[in-house]
C-alpha cells in the first residue's frame, strides 16, 4: 500500500512539474535582456506602426503595438501569459499579426486558412473575430470554422497578405538601423516620447522588468 502511494504521489509530482514547465517549443533564451530604445527613424516606426492593420479592444491609456504570426510558439506563450497583465498596467493592447513569407526555395511558411484570416483581419479591424481565431487551436480553427474568402485568389486579400510582409521588411530595416536582431514576439510603446521595443518572451523578465515599465509609462 505505502508503496502504491509513493508511486501515485511521484506520478502527481512529475505531472505538476511538466504542467509547470515552459512550452518546450518556445524559446525564452532568445528572449532581450531589457527593451531597447528607438533612436534612430522613431518618426517612421511611429507612421509604421499606426498604420498597419492591428486590432484591439479599445481599452487602455497607453497605446502598445504587438507583432507576431498565428503558429509562433512564444507569441502565443506572451498572449495567454502577459496580455492580461499589460492590460491591467494600462495598456491599450494593439495587435498586428502577419502571415510569413516563403522561404528561399519556394516552401509556404503559412497555410491558406491564415492568410485568409489575416487579410480579413487587416480589411475589417475585426477584434472578435480575432479573439475567436485564439480561442480554438489554428489547425481546428481552419477545418471546423466558416473561414473569411480565399486570400490567394483574390487580388485584394492578397494584396493585404502581402502589405502585412511588406510592414515586416519595414520594421526589420528600422530595428536593424538601432542594432536590433527582430526576434518576434515584439512589443513596442513609448516612454516620454521616445520608442522601445521589448523582443521575445520571457515570463520572469517580463513580469519584474516590462510590466513596472509599462504602469509607469
């Protein structure tokens, strides 16, 4: 019997542990030390920003811009583990969400149900629609839900795909021109004018660090 138990009990023990362990897909390593402040080309990273396709709930009093793509493991890690909480520091929580390119050789790096989602979601701002797309794994989200039109045969959407890469390209030139490496999750918002950007998602530094930052913004 008492060995019955310990066995019960390391079982319960080892299950808590994995429950409590980070995602092993996500890469909290990767993640910056601290945020890093725009210096250079802030003007344009403000129009940027502004005017990409993003969503939100419109609460909040200071405005924070996230970026990040469907199936990216520690996007998805930031938005369960820290969006409530930037929302209770006051944070006006916009969302940008992009389908990736191709790669070199031609591979798609999205599926045609995001890239719907996507173009639907930079046509119409629709912040329900986003919140049901997080609320349903993708790959069920796309055999099960009655999905926005094709975004590969119809040149607008497709164009809209298209503007979400190109806002990418964008912002990776203006982060490289501050010596930023774009790692996504990013976040950006303002401090006493001046831009910073948070890249990558680590729950500790996020919680001791990013979070205080953010309420005193």
């Amino acid at each position: 019997m008492i060995r019955r138990l310990a066995t019960l009990f390391a079982a319960a023990l080892a299950s808590a542990l994995l429950s409590a362990a980070p995602n092993a897909q996500t890469n909290p390593d990767e993640a910056a030390d601290a945020p890093f402040a725009i210096t250079v080309r802030g003007d344009e990273l403000s129009a940027l920003l502004e005017g990409a396709g993003w969503v939100h709930d419109g609460t909040g009093r200071v405005p924070l811009y996230t970026v990040g793509f469907r199936s990216c493991p520690d996007c998805v890690a930031q938005h369960d583990g820290a969006y409530a909480k930037m929302a209770a520091a006051g944070a006006d929580i916009r969302r940008i969400l992009y389908a990736r390119a191709d790669s070199a050789d031609g591979k798609p790096r999205s599926k045609p149900g995001e890239r719907a989602m996507i173009a639907e979601l930079w046509k119409t701002r629709d912040f329900a629609l986003y919140q049901r797309w997080y609320e349903t794994d993708p790959a069920t989200f796309y055999e099960m839900e009655t999905l926005p039109p094709d975004a590969d045969s119809d040149p607008e959407r497709a164009a809209l795909v298209e503007k979400g890469r190109a806002f990418i390209r964008s912002l990776n030139d203006i982060l490289a021109a501050n010596g930023v490496e774009t790692f996504v999750p990013a976040i950006f918002w303002q401090e006493k004018g001046v831009w910073q950007v948070y890249i990558g998602y680590d729950p500790q530094t996020f919680d001791t660090l990013i979070l205080p930052r953010l309420a005193g913004a």
